[in-house]
C-alpha cells in the first residue's frame, strides 16, 4: 500500500541554525503519527515545512506517492492535505458554519481564503455547506455555537472549531499543531472525540504536542525530535521508555 505521507531526509536552516535536521518518516494510510520534543526541538517547523509554509533546503515530501516540496499551502489541501491553525485573529468576525465552510471552500478555489477575507458577500457559505456544517457540529452537540462568531467563543473552543474547519476539507492527511494547547478539560473530552471520528474516517494524521501522555494514548507511532534530530521513532510505549528519550524531557513524568 501507497503511504499516505513520506518525509524523508527534510531539513530547515534559520541563519545557522538547523532547526529541522534530516527528518525522515513514513505514514501509512488511517495511521495517526505522533512528534514530540522538548520546546524549541523544531516540530513546529518541520509541520509548516510538510504543509508547504516553508521552503525545504534538503529533503523531499510525498503524498500518497506524489512529490508535494515547493507546493503552497492552498495547492496541498486541494491534494488533500489539511492542517488546522491556532486561533487566526483575521477569521475572528467569522460565524462558525461560515468558517467550516471555508475549509471546503479553499480546498476548492485557491483564491476563496484570500477573497473572504477582502470581501464580506464572500463569507456567505452556500446553503448545503452551511446545512452540511450544522450536521457535523450536531455531532458533537455543538449545534448552539453555529451561529456565533468565533470572537465569541473561548479559545479552547475556537480551537476545536479550527479543527473541524480542517476536517470539513475533507483531508486525507490532517497535520495538527498542539490541539491540546489552551485546551479545558471539557475540550480535551471533546477533542478526543473528534480525533476519533477524524481517525475512524480513515484520515492518516500527524499530530505535534506537547502533552505527552495525550500523545502516545492516541497514536500508533511516535517521532521523538531534539535539537531538530531524530531521538527515536517507534511504538509510543517503546520509545518513552528510552533512557535517551527521557534525558530530553524535563518532567517527563515516570510511567
Ligand atoms: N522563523 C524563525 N526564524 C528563526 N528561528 C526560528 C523560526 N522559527 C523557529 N525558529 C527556531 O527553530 C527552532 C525550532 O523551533 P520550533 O519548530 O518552533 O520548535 P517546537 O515547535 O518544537 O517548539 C527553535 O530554536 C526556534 O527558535
Ligand atoms: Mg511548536
């Protein structure tokens, strides 16, 4: 079976720092992959790279086996390639089925994220969107938020909220930066539960985080980054029982 993606050898430079150091890894179709690190390990950075923010300086990235390097953000969701954001003040204005919609939008027309945010007539989300958006709220009864703007909403919520709008792209590989981060226990729940749908889906994830408990409970590999290298990849269990693995993390809590 094609993978669903394959880093290999992907490396980014800032001035003389190697922030992402010959990163390889392969990810196979419905697989949810896992990158921790300490602060600062580059696995933001090796993210923005695989979703095209960044201009690889060696390596290459392939999507269920095509060449994606040198593509932009909006030519890899069409691919379908989604990622979620943290909290983008510019959508702030946004109702929450509009902004669902827009994930399906830009999957579409490149030009639609650029134009929304230009001209308002453009935030109106077609009605079977808008209809298909309320659905996939209702799943998680979060059917009474549909209407609100996304300044309205908590930041853990809003985040949530990002997540779906990836999700509602109709991605075959969703690549998230720390979906824990600013997060209530409540949201922890309800993120939980939309990972398991997105997963069930058969959607192949990448999933960065800091939480490393939340982590290694939902993946079925992980990459351990440090100094923008490779420490460990394998079975979650396997690798944080590693010596070296541990002697990276300040409170990495035993067990
Ligand atoms: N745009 C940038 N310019 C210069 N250095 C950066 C930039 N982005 C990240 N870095 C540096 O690259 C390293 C990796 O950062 P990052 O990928 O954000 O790590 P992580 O997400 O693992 O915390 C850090 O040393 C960080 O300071
Ligand atoms: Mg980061």
């Amino acid at each position: 079976m094609t993978d669903a993606l394959v880093v290999r050898d992907l490396t980014i430079r800032f001035g003389g720092l190697v922030a992402v150091d010959s990163i390889s890894f392969a990810v196979a179709p419905g697989e949810t992959f896992g990158v921790i690190g300490p602060n600062g390990a580059g696995k933001t950075t090796l993210l923005n790279a695989i979703s095209g923010l960044l201009r690889l300086h060696a390596g290459t990235v392939e999507v269920e086996g095509r060449p994606v390097h040198g593509k932009r953000p909006d030519q890899l969701a069409r691919l379908g390639v989604g990622r979620s954001f943290q909290a983008a003040e510019v959508f702030n204005d946004f109702v929450v089925t509009d902004y669902l919609s827009l994930g399906r939008l830009a999957q579409q027309r490149a030009s639609v994220l650029a134009a929304a945010l230009r001209f308002p007539s453009v935030r109106r989300a077609d009605r079977a969107d808008t209809r298909a958006a309320r659905d996939l709220l209702a799943r998680f009864d979060l059917e009474a938020i549909a209407g609100e703007r996304l300044k309205e909403l908590p930041y853990g919520l809003r985040k949530l909220v990002d997540l779906l709008r990836a999700w509602f792209g109709r991605p075959r590989q969703l690549l998230l930066d720390e979906p824990t981060s600013g997060t209530a226990v409540a949201d922890r729940q309800l993120l939980r539960q939309i990972l398991d749908e997105v997963r069930a889906d058969g959607v192949s994830i990448v999933v960065v985080d800091h939480d490393v408990q939340f982590v290694s409970d939902r993946c079925d590999r992980l990459l351990v980054m440090n100094f923008g290298t490779e420490l460990a990849t394998g079975d979650p269990a396997e690798v944080l029982d590693r010596a070296d693995v541990r002697a990276a993390y300040v409170g990495l809590e035993a067990g």
